[in-house]
C-alpha cells in the first residue's frame, strides 16, 4: 500500500496520516469482524510505536487483537493474531510494564508452538521476548531457563553464528551475570562478543554493547586486570584472523 511505501522510506508522518485516513475509511464501510480492520489497526500501531507514540500504539495494538480474535479467517490460533500479541506485549514491556507483558508473552509463546512448531524463527523469538521479560520482572532462574532452552534450539535451527542465537548467548550471559554467576556468565559474553565481532563489526552497536556487558562481568568478579577494552579486542581480533586462516 501507499502508507507502507511511506513507512518504509522512513516518512513515518505521512505515512501515518495515510493509514489513518485508511483505517478511516474502513470503520466506515466494513462490518465487524472484518479482517482489513485488523490489518488497518496493527499496521497503524506499529507504525506509532516505531515512531516512539507508545500510548497511542497501544490503543491500536489492543484493538487490533480484539479484532483479529472476532475476524472471520482469523482467531487465536492465526499466525498474524499471535504476531500482533506479540507485538503488543513487547510494547508493554517497552512502556515499562512487564507484568502485563508476561502473560501474553506465555500465551504467545504456548500458540506459536501449536501453530509453527517449537523449530520456527516465530516461536523462538517469542520464547526470547518472554526469557527478556521474566528477567525485568526479577524472576532470573525462569529467565535463564526460558534463555538456556531458545539458545539450545537456535543453535540447531540457525547455527552459531546467525544473529539471533548470537542475541540469545548474549541475554543468556545477562542473566548469569545477573545472578552472580560469574563463571559462565564471561564464557558466554566472550563467546557472543566473538560473534558478534565476526558478524557485525568491531564498532556495531551491538558488538560494543556486548563488550561493554563483558567488561562489567569482569569488574564484578573482581578481575579488574582483565577488564581492559583494547587487550580484550585485541584477543578476539586474533582468534578470528587466526580461524580465517585454519577454518577447521
């Protein structure tokens, strides 16, 4: 469509007085139940949450589920309800509010596994949603269970070096870190900073945000000798010349 032409070359304003005006026009000539009001309202809210307007994102996420589980073609079991729920739980947590997430999270995830299958991107990313949420709710062990389970899974699914298992050995190493348990907590920061390293980039947001995860594991366990940037980066620059040069 139009507005998601818009939305994609980044002109989110226009884009979303585009589906609104959309949207508009729907609730005034479809009937209750109609699967283009769904689209409409999931569309728009996605749109607004990208554009940082969280609560209003949340009226048109709220809707949207509603109106998918009335939607004809559609339901609880629908691979774009459940993706809309999850969209909506992630909106909650990102307004602060985990406890309302996790029961979605935990229905999410319990319906893509009957829907998708335990083996699917889908699944997995909302098992990783859900491990995210129990751990800002404080409820680590459940979080390091939900974390330990979708690495598992990812590994087999995508391999070591695809960037969501790499974003699963990096939360995993979180939450050891979290529970004090130093140990495993540097062996898997190490390992997703190697990763991400090889993957991404040294300078990727994301590489030096696993850097900077590592080096407070290393302040913590009290290594403060081993808790420098430079050497650690210069460690991992020669661990992967020297697998470019022997792969096997």
């Amino acid at each position: 469509s139009y507005a998601l032409v818009l939305q994609h070359g980044g002109k989110y304003f226009e884009a979303e007085q585009a589906y609104v005006e959309v949207l508009q026009g729907r609730l005034a000539t479809c009937k209750p139940g109609d699967p283009q009001l769904f689209a409409s309202m999931n569309n728009l809210g996605v749109l607004l949450r990208t554009m940082g307007k969280l609560e209003e994102a949340e009226k048109y996420l709220r809707k949207a589920v509603h109106s998918s589980l009335q939607a004809s073609g559609l339901g609880a079991q629908h691979v774009d309800t459940l993706t809309c729920m999850n969209n909506l739980a992630a909106l909650l947590q990102e307004l602060g509010r985990p406890a309302e997430a996790e029961p979605i999270f935990k229905d999410t995830v319990t319906r893509r596994k009957q829907v998708l299958g335990l083996m699917h991107r889908d699944t997995l990313s909302s098992m990783n949603n859900l491990g995210s949420c129990l751990r800002a709710r404080g409820k680590l062990e459940e979080a390091k269970g939900v974390h330990k389970e979708t690495l598992r899974h990812r590994r087999a699914l995508l391999g070591d070096r695809d960037f969501q298992t790499i974003t699963s050995m990096n939360n995993l190493g979180v939450v050891f870190q979290e529970l004090r348990d130093f140990e495993n907590a540097e062996e898997m920061l190490r390992s997703a900073y190697e990763a991400r390293a090889a993957l991404l980039g040294w300078e990727h947001p994301s590489t030096v945000a696993t850097l900077n995860n590592l080096l407070t594991v290393l302040h913590d366990a009290g290594k403060h000798d081993q808790a420098d940037p430079v050497v650690i980066a210069a460690e991992v620059r020669e661990k992967c010349a020297a697998e470019a040069r022997d792969p096997f």
